[in-house]
C-alpha cells in the first residue's frame, strides 16, 4: 500500500465517510452542506442539487465565509472520494466540527441517479471580460455572478453618476437604471464624461445609455427620463436594491433619504464643490450594525448663500471623478459583502490639499425619519422645507 493509500485508510476512519443516499437524507433531513470541491469542467457535467461548489484552490479562504459557524454540518464531496478526504481534513484543522466524506462522490451520486442540477457558471467571454476581479478571492466567480445579478439605480447621469455608471458597468452590475430628465449641454462635458460633444441636445439617459452597452454590451441599463417626485420615488425604487445619490439639489437629497429610509435602502451618498467632495453610505435599515441617514448629518438643509450648486459657484472637473470612484467603490462592497463599508463615516476629499479626512457620524436618536420605532412620518413639500420656508 503506498503512502497515498495509507493516509486516504487513516482519513476514513478519522473522518468518517457516508454513502451518497445517506447523504442525500443527511442533507434533507439536517439541513446539512454537501460542499463540492471539484474543478470548474467537472462542476459543468453537473453537481448535487443544493450543492455549495468550494474549488480546492480557494477552499480554506472561502469556506469561513460562506460557512462561518464551525458547528455547521458538512459534507465533503469530489470526484470518487480521494480529494473529498483532504479536504474535510483542512476543514477540521479550521475548526469545524462536524466534517464527513461522501464515499464514492459524484460518480457513486450519478450512479445512483441522485437529484442533480447544472450550477450557473460564467461563459468564457464574461471569464475574459471579468479576469482581473476573478482572481480576487474576495470576488471570484460567485462574487462576479453576483454583481451580475445586482440592481442598482444611480440619481442623476451627471458629474457624479458618469464615473460611477462607467465603474459598475465595466465592473459588471447586471442592471444600472438610470435617473435624470435633463439633456446634455455643452459644460456638462468637463466632467460628465459618459457623454459626448455630438450628443448635445440628447436626453442624458440615453447618451449614458449609449456609453455604457459600448463598454459592456451584456449588462442592462434602465432609463428613467423623469424628475424624481414623492408619487413616484417608491415605484422606480422598488426594483433596485441599492441606490446611489448623484444629485446637485437638495430638495432631490432629503427625498431620497427619505424614501430610502422608508424602503431600507442603502443610500451611497456623494457630493461635490469647488476642490471638495465627500462621500458615506447611509443605511439605518441596515440588519447589522445600522448607521444614520443624511438627515442625522444634515438636519436642515443651509441657506441657500451657504450652499451654492456647482453651476453657480463651479467646481473642478475631476473631482467628481474622484468622489464617483469612491461610490462606485462603496457599491461594489456593499453588494459582495467585503470590507468596511462607510456607514456611519463621512469622508472629505480636499483636492487642493491632496487629503482625505474622515468623520464619524452618529444616528440621531430624536430624527424625525429613521429614529429606532419611528413610524415614517410621510414625504413632504421638499422645494419648500429646502427654501427654509
């Protein structure tokens, strides 16, 4: 026997092995993870119904995120059995608990015409597409179909939504809807640059539309060419799990915090003046660890002399370009569930200076709109509330 052999003899007995129709009962009855670690050509024949696909390259990195309790019931699965082994051995050396072989693998489960499904895979021209984000383990292939099956809907196709709608379609956000009623203008091109000189005159949800299928031609992109109002904010909203403020006007902001608290959005928030930008995700109906909304910022909106728009005051082309990688950055993250989102952070960028700077925020225990076990209290005339009327 050589020493393959010796050590696959101590694993069975150390681990334990099950027959696939033990399995399969282990599996409806437990609620058990039959945890599939072949290569992606094997996964393509077919794999178990329900079955979690962990190829052995990434297995140690992902399983603690897709399996965080190490209690969780699981069973380990392969080809014909070998490789199932070790790889329920490095799952014990993690922690977990409760790891057993299924004897036979794939080819004892399809000799025994157990229930059988073809996982979703990406076809080779999303792999080329998407290759530099699917070596990333944070991503890879699940975290990439993912984006693919995500909805986000981006306020405004100006300084802000260019960059942030060209990041997410290249990055591969299945569906982009777009919000805007306005057409493009000749100085929206120093910063707007989805759009293009020969598109003068064209409603800007179309010539961003135009742009991005250019880029990414199997993505999805919704226009939206309206002016966001309380009898209509919750409709278009409703298709979309996550909204993205590229507004310039108040009025617009206040209403979209608002709908967004009511529907638990969460809002990635950006704005722009002069040299300056600044960015947060607002979400108090966050499930875990909630945050503030904008009104928990900005209670009151300033006067109007405090806070001139860009068309009135200017501002630097790029950096809206700055502040929109930096949503279309929060975008991502929210939507794969990596890193640390800005919930609860304001970050300032002053492009003179060259820094960021960044402040905590605090849910305002007494706002009138997200305090904990406060009915919404219904949208109101935001022009006027704006006008501090």
């Amino acid at each position: 026997m050589s020493d393959a052999q010796q050590r696959l003899a101590k694993l069975r007995q150390s681990i334990g092995e099950v027959s696939v129709e033990e399995a399969l009962k282990i599996q409806n009855e437990t609620g058990a993870l039959i945890v599939d670690v072949r290569s992606r050509e094997e996964l393509a024949k077919g794999s178990p119904v329900g079955a979690i696909a962990l190829g052995r390259d990434f297995l140690e990195f992902e399983v603690t995120k897709l399996i965080p309790k190490r209690d969780t019931p699981i069973l380990m699965l392969c080809g014909i059995g070998g490789r199932a082994l070790f790889c329920a051995e490095s799952l014990q050396n993690l922690g977990y608990s409760q790891v057993r072989s299924i004897k036979g693998g794939y080819t004892a489960w399809q000799e025994k015409n157990l229930p059988t499904q073809i996982p979703r895979m990406l076809d080779a021209k999303a792999k080329d597409r998407y290759s530099r984000q699917l070596k990333l383990p944070e991503v890879d292939e699940k975290g990439q179909l993912r984006l693919l099956d995500s909805k986000v809907l981006l306020i405004g196709a100006g300084g802000l939504g260019s960059p942030i709608a060209l990041y997410l379609a290249g990055a591969g956000v299945g569906t982009i809807g777009i919000v805007d009623h306005d057409v493009v203008e000749r100085h929206n091109l120093q910063r707007q640059i989805v759009h293009t000189d020969d598109r003068e005159g064209t409603l800007k949800v179309e010539s961003a539309a135009l742009t991005l299928n250019a880029l990414n031609p199997d993505i999805n992109i919704i226009q939206h060419n309206v002016y966001l109002t309380s009898d209509n904010i919750e409709a278009i909203f409703a298709d979309y799990e996550i909204i993205v403020d590229g507004t310039d006007n108040f009025p617009t902001r206040y209403l979209v915090n608002d709908a967004c608290v009511k529907l638990k959005r969460p809002n990635v928030y950006g704005s722009v003046l002069h040299f300056d930008g600044q960015v947060s995700v607002f979400w108090p109906g966050k499930d875990k660890d909630p945050g503030p909304c904008y009104r928990c910022l900005y209670p009151l909106p300033p006067p109007a002399e405090m806070a001139p728009s860009c068309a009135d005051a200017g501002v630097l082309g790029v950096v809206p370009g700055v502040i929109g990688l930096l949503q279309a950055t929060e975008v991502i993250k929210l939507l794969l569930e990596i890193g640390d989102p800005l919930v609860g952070r304001l970050l300032c960028y002053d492009a003179l200076d060259a820094t960021f700077t960044e402040y905590k925020v605090a849910s305002n225990p007494n706002c009138p709109v997200c305090a904990k076990d406060t009915p919404f209290p219904g949208y109101i005339d935001y022009v006027k509330f704006c006008a501090n009327e």
